[in-house]
C-alpha cells in the first residue's frame, strides 16, 4: 500500500517539475490525504488566486519554482523559490500569484 501517491516511488524526481502552469489556472496535485496530513502541489498561473479561508491545520507553503504572495491574518508576505512560509491553523490566509509559481502545501491536522 502506498501512502504517497501520483509520483514513482524509488525514483528521483524534480517536485516542480510534477505539475504545469496552466495559462488562466491553479493546478493542483495530491501527493498524499489523510486525516493527519494533507501533501498538494500546485502550479499557479500569473494573476489567480486562493481566496481568503483557513483550516483547522497548520498549513506550511515551500515555494519551488517563482514567487508568492501569502496573506496571512492580515499580513502579506513574498515567498521565493527555496523559502517557506507557515500559516497557523485557524488564522485566515490566501495566495495570489504575482508570477508563475509552483509551491508544496504540506498541513498537518490535530489528532482529535
């Protein structure tokens, strides 16, 4: 059984290059779900947007690829290609693309 999927296992890759920016798009890609985690990439065209909402998980964003923007309970930040930005948990936040922009969203849940 395996816990992460949509990418070979046993196989050296480039995270980046496992997802498209789309003209017009978020792309998105599960890499593994469960109750205690949540793993996504995402490519993101110049211009979309996630709007505004939270989660009961801490959510932490590595940027791959470009640049993002991440708003957090009222604070913008810039994250860079390599740089990595944490949104606690219940706090509201959102993402714009100022540029093309890949990222892994990793979020961690409470175990209730």
């Amino acid at each position: 059984m395996a816990f992460i999927k949509n990418v070979n296992h046993e196989e050296v890759f480039a995270l980046a290059n496992q997802v498209t920016v789309q003209p017009g798009q978020v792309v998105s890609k599960t890499l593994a779900q469960n109750s205690a985690v949540s793993v996504t990439l995402f490519a993101f065209s110049q211009g979309e947007e996630i709007g505004t909402h939270d989660s009961t998980g801490d959510a932490m964003v590595t940027v791959l690829e470009g640049t993002g923007q991440f708003t957090v309970d009222g604070n913008v930040y810039l994250c860079n290609a390599g740089e990595a930005i944490v949104m606690p948990a219940k706090k509201p936040h959102a993402v714009y693309a100022p540029t093309d922009f890949k990222m892994l969203l990793t979020v961690v849940f409470p175990l209730e």
